[in-house]
C-alpha cells in the first residue's frame, strides 16, 4: 500500500514538473550582429566600484557614529 502511494505521488509530481518546466528560447537568427562595445561593463570595473562602495559605506558609517556623539 505505501509503495503504491509513493508510486502515485511521484508520478504527480513527475507531470506537474514536466507541465510547468520553461520551454528553451528560440535560437536567435545569424543575421543579427553582436552588439558593438564592451559586453558587460561592470566586469571591466569591479575595482573601481568596489572601492566607490567601500567609501559610500565608511561615509555612512562615520556619519552615523557623529551622530549619536
């Protein structure tokens, strides 16, 4: 009996799985170029915006502690 039941309720998950699974994208056609310029531009300056955040969050923090002084 508990066989059978484990048995039905993997084939209902199986379906409901399979029934709500993302179709792939259609490929796209060869006759569009790639976009002309850097891809990502985050990637060539992940430094850079480290640093800008690392100086946002030590501005706020020293902001923070004059505060309450």
């Amino acid at each position: 009996m508990k066989v059978r039941k484990l048995n039905l309720v993997v084939l209902v998950l199986f379906i409901a799985f399979n029934s709500n699974a993302a179709n792939p994208p259609p490929p796209q056609p060869a006759s569009i170029p790639p976009p002309v310029g850097a891809e990502l531009p985050i990637d060539s300056n992940i430094s850079v915006l480290f640093l800008i955040g690392t100086a946002f969050g030590l501005f706020f923090i020293s902001r923070r502690i004059n505060q309450k002084q």
